[in-house]
C-alpha cells in the first residue's frame, strides 16, 4: 500500500523564509563586524525588511481567492496580506527609532534586531494560521522574542522588572491558550478552523459547555496581547520599563497579530457560538475603553499615559470585532495602519528627549518644546490629534469606520460610550500639548536627534497627514481586505 505524502506549496510562504533567513544571517554577520560598525546591522535589518514589505506586496494582486498549503494549516489572502504588511512597517520603523536609541544605551545591536526579526516572524504565522496550532506556534514564536526584546536592557532593574512580570503572566495564560486548543480538539475533533466550523454547524454543538470554556481560555489568551480589560495590568508597567523603541513595536504590531488572529479564529471558527460571547464581547469593549481613558488622566509618565491609552484603543478596536460586518474588519485593518503611524510616532518624540541620564519620558520633559524645535512639536501634536480621533488624521477616519459598524450592527449604547472616552481622551492628550506650547523649555540642552529618528517622524507624520485628508487609497486596500475575509464568515 503506498502513502501519498502531499507537497505544500512553499511559494505561500516566500515572506517567511526570507524573514528567517534575514533574522538568522543579521546573528552570523553581526560576529564579524567590529563594534564600532555595529550600526551597519540595523540598516541591514531595515534593507531586509523592505525587501520582505515588496515581496509580500507582490501577493496582493494574486490573492482574490484565498490559498491553502500544508494540508490546509497555513492560509494566504488579503487579510493577511495586509497585516503582514502593518507589521513590516511597523518593525521598519522600529528600527529608525533604534539606532539612535541603542547608541545613546550602549547595548548590543546583532541579537536585538534579529529578536524584533523573529517576532515580526511569529506574527507573519500568526495572522495566515487556519490551524489553532499554528497559531499557538506563531503566537509563541513572537512572545519569547518579545520576552527578551522587554528586558533587554538588563543593567536597568525596571526593564528587567517589566520583562519578568511580562513572561510570568504571558507563559500562565499561555497555557490558558493551549487548555482551550485541547478543549477544542476534544469537542470537535479537528484543530483546523474550517473543520471546527464544518463540525460546530453540522452537530449543533454551539451549545457545548467544553466549546464554550474554550472559547472564553482562547480568548484569555488573545487578551494578553491585546491588552484588553481585564487583562490589561501588565501593560502599563511594562511599557513604562521596557525600552522605549520596543514599547513603540509592541504597543503596535502584537496587538495587531492578536487581534487579527482573534478575528481569523472567532468569525472562520467558532462563528456559530456568537450568541454566547456578544453580550460578554460588549461589556468588555465599555470596560476596556472607559479604564483605558480614565486610567490615563492619572498618569505623569508619557509611557504609563500612552499604555493606558493602548488600552483604550484595544476598546475601540473591539467594536469592529463586536459588529462583524464588513464595515467592522475594514474600520480595524484601515485603524491598525492608522494607529501604527500614529502611536509610533507618539513614542519617536519620547526617544526623541532620551539623553544620558535623563530618561525624558515624562509630561514636564516636553516643556517648550515648540520653542526649542518647533517643527517636533507641531509633528507631535498631529500624533495626539490622531490619537484622539480629530479630523484631519488617520486616526479620525478609522475611528470614523470603527463607529459606523457598530451603528450599522445596532450598538448606539456602546458607541455613545466610545464617544464619551474619546472626550475624555482629548484631555490628557492635551496635558502633552500644553507643555509644548505654553511652558517654558527647560535649561538642560536638548539632544541632536538622529538622522533615523528624523526620518521615522517625518514618514509616520506625513502618512497620518495624508491618510486623513485622502484616506482613499489605503481605505480601497482595507475594504478589498474585509471583502475576501467576509466571504468565509457570511
């Protein structure tokens, strides 16, 4: 009797063999570069990652249709296209943001841009996973990278405070993650989304008290990442110790990983048990808002205020997951590539006001900053401006998108909250403008920004810019992406 072994098509997975390769060879090349060359690693880094952004965009045009390899496990289309490409970017502008940063702490450049490399590898596995496995791999491929990323700077004690506290919690629900798969597998038979949905549809097991303990361990499980209430605690403390460029990545592309995947798995998989987790969906997105926000006012520190506000945005973001519409997925593709510009570049101006021994990330570090360098701030109030979901930004737009599915799903009440938060929003966010503008600078000098940082500012500044007066081009990508993801789910 003769076994047929099927070929997986490995042209599906050109932008993760390319990644390993870049991660893997910037650990090789960094042994043979003298240490004050070092920096030549991060604009490898940065080469490569461009390189891998074009191949995957090449994908765009073939991917009207989904497209399956490894017996179904691994799925290519443009919803993870698109996703692959707001972690590309974001991991490029990461590292911009580094290269100023690492000099100025004096820490090896090699192992950390191929950590970021590797996580941004996780996450590429994450988001095309049509197996609980293999999103289970991808998620842990990008959480011990970032594990290490957080506590990177091991000489400082909060760093490595923030990375301990990060791993303990993340290998605990971690195995809340993995419980949920076995709970799964055990009602359905199948780890793979499309079978689990066959089987769930077929048997009516939407009723099923293991479906729906796992569904409530699998969400755990994304929650961490997402930092959504009430798995939120971690957020503020380790984005406050870790350093700041890798606060600026993960306050971005892991979320991002996490809600993508979230949404593969809740409307490809577990779609039928929507009854069960809507009500609870809608009261986590108010908590998670309202904590976020009201959290926030409280804050002194730039990075606890921002992580707040991570988790605010977490809230917003659900409402697109709580319509499931199409409005709901292109509201959170267009908000994510917002958010990235946005958010990054919040966290650039806290770089941007690191010198040594002086940490420069909080309120009163940003005093008269529109005096000293007043293009900076003028740039920086366009962040909190799109951070807080005023027109013209980006940040209006998604929010724009991310109401309207809601409206359109009939949730008017938790609308009317996130309109309340963004109000609430608007003052501490103001708190950062005021320093800028109506307190004087600070007699220390400021420090000569980097040509990188510069560079990072200015492109994450522009794009926030131009995609809120003409939010077109990327709203077209974001609604061909909803379009063949809703395909499946409807």
């Amino acid at each position: 009797m003769s076994v047929t072994v099927p070929v997986p098509n490995l042209s599906l997975i050109v932008p993760e063999i390319l990644m390993l390769i870049l991660a893997c060879g910037l650990l090789l090349v960094d042994l043979f570069i003298p240490r004050d060359r070092k920096r030549v690693v991060g604009y490898m880094a940065l080469l490569g990652v461009i390189v891998v952004g074009v191949v995957t965009a090449t994908f765009w045009s073939k991917m009207a249709q989904p497209a399956t390899t490894f017996s179904g496990t691994f799925v290519l289309d443009r919803f993870a296209l698109f996703f692959k490409e707001v972690f590309l970017f974001t991991t490029a502008i990461t590292i911009l943001l580094s290269l100023k940063y690492l000099e100025i702490e004096r820490v090896s450049l090699g192992e950390y841009y191929a950590l970021m490399l590797f996580c941004t590898l996780g996450m590429m596995i994450m988001v095309s996973g049509a197996d609980l496995i293999v999103i289970y791999l991808g998620i842990e491929t990008m959480a011990l990278s970032v594990y290490v990323l957080a506590g990177f700077m091991k000489f400082d004690h909060k760093c490595t405070e923030a990375a301990l506290k990060y791993f303990l919690l993340g290998v605990f629900i971690s195995g809340f993650f993995l419980y949920g798969i076995a709970l799964i597998y055990a009602a359905t038979g199948s780890t793979q989304l499309s079978q689990i949905a066959s089987v769930i549809r077929g048997r009516e097991l939407a009723k099923d008290p293991l479906l729906i303990v796992a569904m409530f361990m699998l969400a755990a499980g994304f929650g961490l990442e997402i930092a959504m209430a009430p798995f939120h605690f971690w957020a503020p403390d380790v984005y406050e110790g870790a350093p700041t460029p890798v606060t600026a990545f993960i306050s971005v592309a892991p979320k991002a990983a996490a809600f993508a995947a979230l949404v593969r798995v809740f409307y490809h998989g577990i779609q039928l048990l929507e009854p069960h987790w809507q009500i609870l969906l809608w009261i986590i997105c108010a908590v998670t808002m309202t904590i976020g926000n009201v959290t926030a006012l409280m804050q002194q520190n730039v990075k606890r205020m921002l992580a707040y506000s991570s988790v605010a945005h977490a809230g917003y973001i659900l409402l697109g997951v709580l319509a499931a519409n199409q409005v709901g997925v292109q509201g959170m593709a267009f908000y994510f590539f917002a958010y990235a510009f946005m958010n990054m570049g919040a966290f650039g101006l806290v770089i941007y006001l690191r010198r040594e021994n002086i940490v420069g990330d909080d309120i009163d570090d940003f005093r008269g900053l529109a005096q000293t360098h007043p293009l900076l701030a003028v740039i920086m109030v366009v962040f909190l401006l799109s951070l807080a979901g005023i027109p013209p930004t980006a940040g209006f737009v998604g929010k724009f998108l991310l109401f309207a599915a809601a409206i359109k799903a009939g949730f008017y009440w938790l609308v009317a909250i996130a309109a309340l938060n963004s109000v609430v929003a608007l003052f501490y966010y103001f708190r950062i403008a005021k320093a800028m503008y109506m307190q004087n600078p600070e007699p220390l000098p400021r420090p000569s920004p980097g040509k990188g940082l510069v560079v990072a500012l200015v492109v994450v500044g522009v794009f926030t810019l131009l995609f809120g007066i003409y939010p077109q081009p990327l709203m077209s990508l974001a609604k061909d992406t909803a379009h063949t993801f809703m395909m499946f789910f409807l």
